[in-house]
C-alpha cells in the first residue's frame, strides 16, 4: 500500500458461518467493507455521508480476494485497508484481514472502486481536496 | 386468512445456509419478503414501486414466526401469503412456507405492516382504493 | 424477564442496511444471535459449543419481534437479552434492543428455543445442570 | 473458458438489495454460488452432497469479479459458469452474470477452488474420474 493504512476490529456474527463451519466467502468482501466505513470517518475524516452530501459515491468497479485461514464462529477480524493507487476517476484499496487470536492473515486482496456524480451516475474525476485528505 | 392468499416458489440458495446446515432462521423472512413482492406486482397489481410512485411505503411493525421442519439446501419454499385484517393504518400478513418436495408445512406466521407517508415518516390512513385493489 | 439479563453490543454494519437506509428487518434477529452467543459465553459460562460437546444443541422453534425505531449505519446496538421461563424441552429468551447513540428502544421480542438430542434430533428435557447454569 | 458453460436463472430477492438500490456487491457472489450448485447436480452430474459423500469438499482460495451494470429489485439473474482450466490440486471457474431483461453483461470473473480431504483438511490430487466428469 502506497499510503497510510489503518486497522478496524469487526466481531465474527454467528449469521456470518455458512454451512462448513466458517464466514461465508462472501462475508469476507462485507467484512472489509464495515472496515473501510469505520476508518473513512475515523481516520480519513471525510465519511461515506461527506461524500453524499457532496452529491459523490463510491461503487466498487472490480475486486480480487484470495483466501489464507478460514475466520470461524467467536473470532474478531483484524482488518487493514489503505490505497494503494489513484486512477483519474478511482481509487485501488488493498486489504489484509487477519485472525485477531493467531494475528495469522486469514485473507487478502483489493477493490477498485470508481467515484460517481449522484446525479448523473457517470464517473467522475478525483476532486485534489479529496485525493489530499486520502493521501495521509 | 380472510382474503385471498397467492402463493410464489423461492429457491433456497447456498448463502441461506447456517452452521446447522439448513436454512437460517432469519432467512426464511426473507423468503416470505420476496414471495410477498412477487405477489404486489403480479397478483395485487400494485406493486411496491407503484406505492413509492404515491409516496408511500409500508414498513414492518411486528412479526411472529413458528418453525415446524427445517428447509435444506435444494428445497424449493412455496410461500403463501394472504392478508388476514386490516387496521387503519395497517395490514396484517399472514404466511405459510411448505417444502415444495414433500409439501409439509416448514413454517407459518405473520407480519404487520403499517403504511406510511415517506415524506413525513409518519403513519397514513390506508386510501380505500389500497383496500379494494388488496382486498380481492 | 424472570432471570437476569446481559448486555453486548453489536455494531451495526453496512451489508445489514436495505433499500430503505436501515437495518434489514430480518437482521435484527441476527444481532439478538450474536449478542446471545457472547452472552452464553462470557456470562452464562456454557457456550453453544459446550452445548454441542454433550451431544446437544438448541433450535428456535418460534420468534416474535416488534419494531420500534429502526437502526441505520453507523448505530451500535445494545442487546438485552434473558431468560422468561423455561419449559420441559425449552426455553424462552426475551430481548430488548437498543440505540447506543440514544438509549431509545429500537426492537423488542421473544425467542423461544428447543433443546435437542444432537443424534437423534428429538426434543431433549432439560438437563438440572444447565437449568441451574442459566438461572442466574 | 474452456469447457462447457452451463446456465442457471437466480432471481433477486428483496433482501440482496442494499443502501444502493442495487444488488449488494458481496452477493453477486452468492448468485454464482447458487447456480454452480445447480449445475453441479443438473449438468455435471456429480453434485457437492456427491464430493462430501467421497470424503472430498471445495473450498475457494480465490475470487475476482469486475461490476459491469448493477442488478436490481425486480431482476433476474443469468449466471453462465464453466472451467477455465485445471491444477493439480484446483480449478478455476469462470462466470458471467446477465441481467436476464436486457441480456446485458452485470458482471463476470472467475472462482479459483481447491479440492480438499474433508478428513485432513488438506487440499487432494483431483482424481481422474473427476476430472473426467467435469470436463464435458
């Protein structure tokens, strides 16, 4: 990660365990992102509602994940995000979870996420004032 | 149920299983949420959407549910769904989901919707072409 | 509730939020879980895994909630929960939800829960021992 | 892909719509899910209950998914899946979603599976008759 990375504890549910036992693949993609809602307002200070009321999104493009050490029932996920790059209109967000009781990587991977005018849904360029406060 | 109950086929889907391998409790409200769209648009004729269009919604204020055999992964649910009462403000929806492959009841319950206002937020007194249309 | 009750907190996270910008009716059910799963845990001192350990398991035969004020991104809930009575093969946990952020009442309801024989998949008497564990 | 590709409808349910009035990003992956169940046993004739009775399960290791055009309410879901390719120990599933109104690519990529000894937990040589009946 080329910029600041910050690190959001998220408690395992027992609605996240699918029928082997352990999170459901999917939940790992949900897991991050509470992460990246967290740390948007805790340490970017510039929240998903700051975006909105700027009439911006975020919608995620693409995304890659590869899974490590399946998380189970009772444990909490150490979850690390930070950008990796800036395209003209999106931004690369890697991540690593981690399984808090071993701080063994459980998973790792990226989203690329395209900010959007609300209004006209189309792709828009990074505002500096926003690339500024997500270069910490 | 005093009206006329609709009944729609919901196929469980891997990511509805839990750790006891079948369905998780709270996803069979779920099911019972798709049937009962499914049946706004192609049997009340007044779909979700066209309420939005008048500003209204509805939104749930209670619901019960008794669970009688579990449904597995490749069950088909056949929901039925029929309104049981009116209040004035509010609609009372009555539920039984059957394993299509045996067709034994796997559980049965209600919801209570009440309709509101979406600009105020506040409830609004059922139009009486809501209740006629719903009440076929 | 006859017994004691316990709090957890379980925050709220964005894949629990639907179209209509809070909490999912039926994920409420699933912060009772969780908050119920840390409670067996941390203050009954008989998790389900201990449970599942005498060849034992609990099923919800029946679940009742009523909706008061809903939880939307960013809210932590406060889970009440304890136990209402217990019956031969059964037992009934009362909850109570709560916004932090307000300590208004958000959701409030009853499970009702089965023990079971592992094996054989019968109803199973409550055994004294866990009766006396849970009657704190 | 390489192989044949099969073809399964998944409709979107109510609840897989998110704060976005679209289908929640982390549950395309449950619509691929749910459809290579379905081709499993219907078109490769060797379903996951089969694999489990060998003593053998899948598991990811890894998923990469590009977001075209968002599914929503309403919409159903055409999820082609077919092998790319094999490993030793692995293969590779490519899928694209249409949305089934307009015929329209919603989303593709790929699911990267491991085979895996249910008894050891560790990843297993596909056997050959597997590899047999998955490369029609």
């Amino acid at each position: 990660m080329a910029y600041s990375h910050f690190i959001s504890e998220v408690l395992v549910r027992p609605d996240d365990i699918d029928m082997n036992n352990h999170v459901h693949n999917s939940k790992y993609l949900d897991l991050v992102l509470a992460a990246r809602y967290e740390q948007m307002t805790r340490d970017y200070k510039m929240s998903m509602d700051d975006f909105i009321q700027r009439g911006l999104g975020w919608v995620v493009s693409a995304c890659f994940i590869q899974f490590k050490r399946a998380l189970v029932l009772g444990d909490t996920a150490v979850v690390k995000t930070g950008i990796m790059e800036y395209g003209t209109h999106s931004a690369k967000v890697g991540f690593e979870i981690f399984r808090k009781e071993t701080n063994k990587l459980s998973a790792d991977g990226y989203f690329e996420y395209t900010l959007i005018n609300l209004k006209t849904g189309r792709a828009e360029k990074l505002p500096d004032d926003i690339i500024q406060k997500y270069s910490i």
